[in-house]
C-alpha cells in the first residue's frame, strides 16, 4: 500500500511519505525479480479515505468540502474501493498487470 501523501506534497508528513514513496520504488524492483517465478508486484495509492479515524482527527466540514472539490470525483473514498483494487490485482483478470501504481483517488492527484 502506497499513499497520495507524497506524490501531493502534504506538509508535516516527511517521514510517513519517504516511506511510501520507497514502496513504489521497491514495487519496481520486486516486480523485476520476482516476475521469473510468474509472481506479480504491484503498489496501490489511495486518496483520502473516508476511515473514522481520519473523520476524527483530520476532517471537519470545511476540509471535506475543499477535498472533494480538488477531486475529479467529487465523492469520497470509502475503505471498500481500496479493497475492490487489492481484490482485482489478486484475481486472474489482473494476471499480466506487475510493476505497475494503482490510483484510487477519486482523480485527486493530477488535477
């Protein structure tokens, strides 16, 4: 699991985001060496998803509200669309999908 963190920049994050940026650089290299033994790679990047943890500690009315309308969508991320990816990128419909980022974000990151 990647986050958008980074790729936005977001302050007061340095360490959560070098570490997530890493991920996406380590997706590549496994995905590379792994790939021999038929075993797929991949990293997924959420948005913000809508968790009641962050709903307690980072969400008021007012930041949802400018959140969804940096989106594209302008809907917010439930915890079940991250696992509608994880589940696609495990089934065989994603059987030549590796070394690959999967956006799920609404189309924040971008725009």
């Amino acid at each position: 699991m990647g986050s958008i963190s980074w790729h936005l920049a977001l302050l007061d994050l340095m360490l959560y985001m070098t570490a997530k940026a890493a991920i996406e650089g380590l997706t590549r290299g496994l995905a590379r060496e792994l790939g021999e033994y038929g075993i797929r790679v991949n990293t997924v990047i959420p948005g913000a998803v809508r968790t009641p943890r962050q709903m307690k500690l980072w969400q008021s009315p007012e930041s949802e509200a400018k959140l969804l309308a940096q989106q594209c969508l302008h809907e917010r991320i439930d915890p079940e669309h991250i696992a509608r990816m994880a589940l696609f990128l495990a089934s065989d419909d994603a059987a030549r999908c590796t070394a690959r980022d999967y956006y799920v974000d609404a189309g924040w990151f971008g725009t």
